[in-house]
C-alpha cells in the first residue's frame, strides 16, 4: 500500500536476528517493505501542517482501503487458482509459523515460494503468480520423503511472509563507517553486519561509503569459497567485507533487476543504475552507476562505476591544469572546427576532461550532441544519445556519427573512439566544420598518432584535422595533514636536476637547494595517508614541428612524434610528475607506479 498512498512508515530501532538463526546481534532500524494499517495510521496521524480534520478521515479511510485492496487480491487469486485448478489459501487471517530450514532466504526470494507447513511427512508451500511448473517439480524431486502439496497464495500473502522471514532493515551508518583501512577486524565487521541486513540495503550501504571515501569503483568478486567486495579509492583496490553465496546471490539479484541485467546471461553484461542514498549525515545525494558484469568459474562478477552528478564537478577550473596547458586548451576548444583526441587507459579521468569542455562550451548559441556508452552524467541543453556496449562494438559509433552529423551540430562528442570507420568519420567532421572531441586509447599523447595511423592508415590530414592531443593519468594526492618531509639521497636529487633541466623553456623551474619531499603519514581518519587523485599531463597542438612531421613523414615511430612535440615545448608527462612531487602533492613511488 506504500506505493498506492505514497504514506511511508515511521522507521524504529529494534534488535533482530540473522535469518539464518544466529546468536549475534546488530543494532539495526526498520524500513517500511509491506505497510501494515496500524503503520499508515501512525505515520498520518504524526503529519505536520496538516488540518485535524483530513488527519482523522485519513486514519478512518486508509485501514478500510487497504482491507479492501487486500480483499480484491484475494477474490483475484482464488479465481486464478480455480482456472489453473490449484487449491488457494487465505493467509491473511491465519498464524504465521515461519520454516527456516525448508528453503534458503536466496531461494524464498527467486522462487517466490512459501514453506506454510512443514513437518517429518508433509510440506505445503504457498507458491505465486509467477513460480513455475519447473520449480514445483524440482521440489517434489528435492523432498521425496515427504508429501508436498502447492497451493495458490496472492502476491500480498507473500510479502507478508517475507516481512518476517527477513524483516526490513537499515544498517546505522555511523555503527559501520569504512575508514578506509583494508585490516582483518574491519573487514569481519562489516561482512558480518551486512550478512544481516536486506539486499537494497547492502547496495545502498555499499554505494554510499564508496561516495564517502571517493573511491571510483566498487568490485564483486566470486571467490571459491566467499564472494570478496572491494572500493578502487584514489586508484587503490581495498577490501572491505566478504559474503556467503546465498548472500552473495541476493544481492546480485538486487543489482541485476535495478541495472536490468539478466543473471543467468553467458556473457558480459551492461547496464546502469541511478541510486539515491543517505550519508551518514542524514543528507541525500544521488550517484550514477555504470555496471559491468562477466561470468568467472566462480559465478558472476561485478563491478559497478561510480559517477557523481554534481555539475559544479565538471569544469575547466578545477582540473589542475597548468597555466600554459590551460591557455592552450581555452584557444583550440573556441575554434569552430578540430578534433581534440583525450587519451589514456581506462580510469585515467578523460570522460571528466571531456564533460568539463563540454560544460564550458555549452550555451544557447550552439548546438551539441554527444554519442556515449554509457551517457555517463545528463547536461542541460545538450543532446545525448545513448549506445550500448553491443551497438559500441559493431561500428554504431561510426553509424550514429554520420547520422548526427545531418542534423547540423556545431560540437560533436564521440564517448570513444575503436575502430577505422569512427576515427575516419570523426576526421571527416572535423574537416568539415564541426569541432569534435573524443577519447582513444593510447600510453602518450605521441603514441595516439601512431596508434590512429595504425587503424586508418597513414594521412597527411591528420595534421589538418587534429587541433590538440592530451594525454593523461590519475597519481594519489598526498594528505596534506599527514605528510611526512624527508631530504632524499644524492642519486635521486641528481635525477631530479636531469628532469628540471630538461623542462620547457615557458616552465618556471622550481629550486632545489635544501629541497624537501614527502611521503605518506598516518591517521586515524585516514590510514592511507592520501586523498583525491592530481592528473598528470602531457599535450601538444598539430602546429610547428609535430604539423610538419605529420604533414611531410612516414612510416613515424612514436619517439619521432615525441621529439618533435618536445622540441615544439611539450612538457612530458614524466616532467608534469615531477614537478608534482616537487611541490609535495604527490610521492616518486606513485610517479613511477603510473608513469614508469
């Protein structure tokens, strides 16, 4: 009756049991999974700014319509059952008894089967709408030493028995809160907590502490004994609780019908999910998930992205560039055509770069429409047009480009570029007056030409074409509260002299006298001793000696592309590290874990 009055139940602490009969306890507060009418009644009578008088009608009318709602389920399943010619029960006015050890919670919930009866030579489930023929003889074959007997029950009789036999709960936040600390005694604290609650539940608790941290992913992952879930926070998989099967299964059950992905699929799978959480503040945010799925040995695996929708995130301002990158990217993103090509692997932050020239660009005076897989955050004002991961990988970037480039965009956004026919057709627009921006996959901003060469063949409109090349990748921040100075050894200063010395001539070159850097401290709060993550970047414009090479070269190795960017006043990628870590943002161990 919630989602008919739109009258949610007041929450109550109370202390429960596992379902499976344990001893332990955990301090948990109810939610409203089937409102009863004393529920209803209480929550209409406690409505603020509400007149006396509609209060009293809605505390006579809502226990009457309810009965009667639940009488009409009722006289629907009986005659249901007199055409399938099933024997129906009433379990409204009957005694609940609850068999735990006849099913499985898992199995309660996929069968949608009640055990009503249940002892050493009968069992009568009450068995749904949607509980099949298959099912019922599986579980004749599974209890042959007893008689079993089905009977017809509503919908409403069900929910009623699985508000007992799981009743619905909520963690308390503050009880549980992830640190951040990957140690044994956390994780058995909070695998042991989640073991107790519902699966909507577990997916919100998960999503939330994930938003807490900052951590980009969350992963599922199907051991052979127990089901592991780690948070990628700033780059870094942590784990932060482990799951039995039969909890693992419910929750994946959770996720696949919210994402509507199938969970008995071969395959790999795609999907999204929009959750609204609660912090532990009390505060509401909403976060996007993207969700990919395969099938391991084990069972199937997850991992789910995490993509705040927060517009204030994307903007130009706050990613760190450099004053002469940033004076490059705001005189290529005003032109009216190009194509600007953001690279790097998969996490490195390019769909964040995209979306913020986007939001840059985006006024009443032009036209944008982006292609994407998925369509990652909604912008106003911008057409946007979704493409799943099988149209991805069958040219549909390539056909649905040509098709958009008709309808008169002035700014396209290609999500990716993967194949030939993209890449060419991408070229093409922007030859032809539209400003293009898209990501590919390469190690440097060199490497991105030679890669392009490699798919569609050498061009010499490439030069013509390619406004500007950036490459990145995500370092963890230092925890300014933390950090811990050190005076590094001779080899590493005199290395670090090469590098400054090297630095593009437009580049202030920082002293080294009596140079200090930093490592990771300690806390309570922060066990890691980073947070957030800085990009680092290299990029280059086709104009100078890189134009010429591209225009006049062939058979280019990627060396040549670079000596020629850097001869032109690229600072590399390795250069933008250093000088990072020479500011105290960062560490050399997390430049050379991800620059090399």
């Amino acid at each position: 009756m919630s989602r008919i009055w739109g009258i949610p139940s007041q929450p109550h602490s109370t202390d429960a049991d596992t379902f499976g009969g344990s001893e332990k306890r955990a301090h948990i507060v109810t939610a409203s999974y089937i409102m009863s009418d004393n529920d209803n009644v209480a929550h209409a009578a406690s409505l603020t700014g509400t007149d006396w008088f509609v209060k009293a009608l809605l505390c006579r009318i809502i226990p009457l319509m309810a009965l009667e709602q639940r009488q009409l389920d009722e006289q629907n399943t009986q005659r249901r059952a007199e055409i399938l010619k099933l024997d129906y029960q009433d379990t409204s006015a009957q005694d609940k008894q609850l068999y735990r050890d006849v099913l499985t919670l898992e199995e309660l919930y996929r069968l949608k089967i009640i055990p009503l009866v249940a002892d050493d030579h009968h069992i009568t489930f009450g068995i749904t709408n949607t509980t099949s023929q298959q099912t019922m003889t599986d579980l004749k074959n599974r209890f042959l030493d007893q008689q079993v007997k089905f009977v017809l029950i509503s919908d409403a009789g069900y929910r009623e028995y699985m508000r007992l036999y799981d009743p619905p709960k909520k963690i308390e936040y503050h009880d549980i809160s992830i640190t951040g600390g990957d140690t044994k005694a956390q994780v058995d604290k909070v695998s042991e907590l989640l073991s107790q609650v519902r699966a909507d539940d577990m997916l919100a608790y998960l999503v939330s502490q994930a938003h807490e941290l900052g951590s980009s992913d969350i992963h599922i992952e199907t051991q052979k004994e127990n089901v592991r879930i780690r948070l990628r926070i700033d780059g870094v998989l942590h784990e932060i609780a482990r799951l039995d099967y039969d909890k693992y299964r419910v929750l994946v059950s959770a996720i696949a019908s919210a994402a509507n992905i199938s969970t008995a699929a071969e395959g790999a799978q795609q999907g999204h999910i929009s959750q609204r959480v609660t912090m532990a503040d009390g505060t509401q945010v909403y976060v996007n998930l993207r969700l990919e799925t395969v099938q391991t040995v084990n069972g199937m695996d997850m991992v789910m992205r995490l993509f705040n929708m927060d517009q204030a995130m994307y903007n130009l301002d706050r990613l760190g560039l450099s004053p002469p990158q940033r004076q490059v990217v705001d005189g290529i993103i005003t032109k009216p055509s190009g194509l600007v090509l953001v690279v790097g692997p998969t996490g490195s932050g390019k769909t964040t770069t995209l979306y913020s020239i986007l939001n840059t660009l985006n006024n009443e005076e032009r036209k944008i429409i982006t292609i994407e897989d998925p369509v990652e955050y909604q912008f106003a004002g911008v057409v946007q047009i979704p493409l799943t991961g099988d149209q991805a990988s069958q040219g549909g970037f390539a056909d649905r480009l040509k098709a958009i480039l008709r309808l008169d965009p002035d700014i396209v956004m290609v999500g990716e570029i993967r194949d030939g026919d993209t890449a060419k057709t991408a070229l093409q627009a922007a030859l032809t007056g539209h400003l293009v921006l898209s990501t590919f996959h390469a190690n440097s901003a060199a490497a991105a030409l030679t890669r392009m060469a490699e798919i569609i063949g050498e061009n010499p409109l490439f030069a013509s074409a390619i406004r500007l090349v950036m490459a990145q990748r995500l370092v963890r921040r230092l925890d300014d509260s933390t950090k811990v100075a050190y005076e590094p050894d001779t080899r590493t200063m005199d290395w670090l002299k090469r590098v400054v010395a090297g630095l593009p001539p437009d580049t202030e070159h920082p002293p080294l006298e009596g140079l200090k850097l930093y490592k990771p401290g300690t806390s309570a709060e922060n066990p890691f001793g980073f947070k957030g993550q800085i990009a680092l970047r290299e990029q280059f414009t086709m104009t100078g000696k890189v134009g010429e090479l591209m225009t006049n070269g062939h058979n280019l190795t990627t060396q040549q592309i670079e000596a020629a960017a850097v001869a032109s006043g690229m600072r590399t990628m390795l250069q933008d590290g250093v000088l990072h870590v020479l500011s105290g943002e960062t560490t050399l161990e997390e430049l050379f874990r991800v620059v090399g």
